[in-house]
C-alpha cells in the first residue's frame, strides 16, 4: 500500500511540475499578445484620428480647430494594414485611396525632408517584387534640383490614348537618345511622324559637329537609301556638302574659306571667282 502511494505521489508531482511549464510558457505568450495588441491599437488610433477630418466633412460638420481630431499618438515600430486603405474613403479601390476633402488646390500627399542639406532627397519609387527600383522620382531639398530616373526605357504619353506605342509621344532610350514620334530614334534626337518648328531670336539656330569632317546636318530619305549632309572642317574653314548611301556618304561639293568651289575633289571656280574650263572639259 504504501509503495502505490509512493507512486501516485510521484505520478502527480510530475504532472504538477509539467503544469508549470505550460503555465510559465503561456503567461510569455500573453505578454508578447498584449504587446502586439498595445501596438495594433495605437496603429488602430492613428488611422481613425487621420480619418476624422473627412469623416467630418461628409457629415457637414464644420471645419473648425474644436471640430479637429488632436494629433495622433507616435507609433513605435512598422503598422501592418491587412487588406485595403482608404483615407477619406470608407470604401478604397486599389491597396491604398487617398481622397481630398473637397475640390480645389490642396495638400493631399506631403514628402518632407528629414534635413535641409544637399542630397536629402525625399523620393517616391516603383519597385518589382524583388525589391529592384524601377521608377524614381526625388528632388535636392536645399536646391530643387528634380530628377525622375527609369531603369528601363522611359515612355510618356498624353491624354486617353491608351498605352500602346502607336500613342506614345516621347520616347527616352537608356542610351540617352530621344525620340519624338518613334519609339526607336536612330540619333541622339530623332523626330519621326511630324516637323519641327524653331522660333528662335534673330534666326539663330547652331548645329556643331565635333570632329573634322563630321556631318553637322543629315537630311535622309524614308527608306535611307540616299542622302544629303552638310559638314565642316577643321574650325569651321570649310564648308562640305556630301551624297550618297547613308551612312556612308562622300564628300561632292566643298566651299573654302578662301572663296573657292570644289567638285568632287577638283577646283571648280576659283578666287577669282573664274570657273575652271579645264574641269568641264571631256
């Protein structure tokens, strides 16, 4: 009898002391529960203090500093949103609306800089899912020095035209060419589909070629098949007038700095201004 009780003890101490455990382990997990609920409520707060004013608003209430929600509480620590958010909408469409009270200019969205230095840049980006930025838009908050940035291709379009690149204005290749008109510019600025018009003060319009002989002015045909450029020599003694298979065109008329013509490489008229009769002879 006394060896069963024995047992038995033995039998209820381990139970007791397992029940301990467990009792230990769950008043942890309570803790770390009403943490996360101190958390989500104050998140919770937030959210309906900064819907107050619309919601206000709807009502008819007026605008008032009585009427204002107090600031909100600080949040400590990432707000999770499960779902949609919809701020001046009770019923959002995409993952977050935001709706203005009312109609006119407004503050709606604010990206303010933590500083007042150069590069402290507030930025709003498009990322893919694996965290790569594809869009960037920021601006130096000392100077307002604006850049947007694509990874890839940068397309714009304008009005309800949809999204195809029948309808796609502006072209910017990452090589840095532009094209107006086409989406596959063949130069550093290409206008295809369209003409350009330049009013410029006192008819002013430069075109430099950088190096000796390069085509300062290329004028193509639909099928590139034959062209006409205009080049210059070296600090712009000569003028070069070429023809021929883009881009593969040859020099056939030169204007000297000293007032001679050359065709296809022969004295035409000279200084004199006397054609040469040697060069029209068979």
């Amino acid at each position: 009898m006394q060896e069963e009780l024995g047992a038995r003890l033995s039998e209820v101490q381990r139970e007791y002391g397992a029940a301990q455990s467990q009792l230990q382990t769950l008043a942890s997990q309570v803790t770390e529960l009403h943490a996360s609920l101190v958390q989500m409520n104050s998140a919770l707060q937030d959210l309906q203090l900064a819907l107050g004013p619309s919601k206000a608003a709807q009502s008819g209430a007026t605008n008032s500093a009585a009427a204002r929600p107090l600031a909100p509480a600080d949040t400590f620590g990432d707000v999770y949103v499960q779902g949609s958010l919809g701020v001046g909408t009770p019923t959002p469409v995409g993952r977050a609306d935001i709706v203005a009270a009312g109609p006119g200019a407004q503050e709606v969205v604010n990206l303010i800089a933590g500083g007042s230095g150069p590069g402290d840049l507030p930025s709003l980006r498009w990322k893919a899912s694996n965290g790569t930025i594809e869009l960037d838009l920021w601006t130096d908050s000392e100077n307002g020095y604006s850049r947007l940035k694509s990874a890839g291709v940068l397309g714009l379009h304008a009005g309800n035209v949809g999204w195809d690149a029948d309808n796609e204005f502006v072209t910017i290749q990452t090589s840095g060419a532009v094209g107006i008109g086409t989406t596959a510019p063949l130069a550093r600025l290409d206008v295809g589909n369209g003409g350009i018009l330049l009013d410029t003060p006192d008819n002013n319009i430069t075109v430099r070629a950088d190096s000796e002989g390069a085509d300062a002015l290329v004028i193509l045909r639909a099928d590139q098949s034959h062209t006409v450029s205009l080049a210059t020599s070296a600090y712009g003694k000569d003028l070069i007038i070429k023809a021929g298979l883009w881009p593969n065109q040859v020099e056939r008329i030169r204007f000297t700095s000293t007032g001679e013509i050359h065709v296809n490489g022969v004295t035409a008229i000279g200084t004199d201004g006397v054609a040469r009769q040697s060069y029209y002879a068979p």
